[in-house]
C-alpha cells in the first residue's frame, strides 16, 4: 500500500500540468475505489434493508433519490476531509 501512496503522491509534486494530471487520476482511481466500495455486499444489504418495506419498493424515484443523497453524503465527508489534507500536503 505505501508503494502506491508513493505513486500517487509523485503526482502532486511537479508541474502545475503535472498536478492537474495527478490530481484527475487521483479522483479518477477514487471514483472507481467508490464504485467498487458501493457494490460490496454489505453496502447493498445496508440499502436493500432502508427500501426493503413493500410500501417502498412501490417507489422506485423516491429509493433512487435516497441512494443518491447517501452517496452525495459519503462524498462530501470525503471532499471535506480529504481536500483540506490535500492542499495542505
């Protein structure tokens, strides 16, 4: 793991070009780690078991809107921790 904490912290430290291409394959790999976080097993019973009443599962938009604010919720944690140790190196 600290051989790719390496990698990725070679990114920020060059060119400001360089910076912008780290810093997009650094979200890019964050998304995708995201992505795959999201489909652990855990995380679907976790969701199955918020929508899993049969007046729920008739609403479809509405457990599709909660998933997103979950989602939108985990993301600004991580934005808001995240960045500030990012910039501050």
């Amino acid at each position: 793991m600290s051989a790719m904490d390496d990698w990725l912290d070679g990114f920020l430290h060059g060119s400001s070009g360089a910076r912008i291409v780290g810093c997009s394959v650094i979200l890019l790999i964050s998304l995708a780690l995201g992505l795959r976080h999201a489909t652990d097993p855990d995380h679907r019973a976790a969701v199955t078991a918020l929508i899993a009443s049969e007046e729920e599962r008739s609403r479809v938009k509405k457990a599709g809107l909660m998933g997103f604010l979950w989602g939108l919720g985990h993301g600004n944690t991580l934005v808001l921790i995240g960045l500030p140790l990012m910039l501050l190196g």
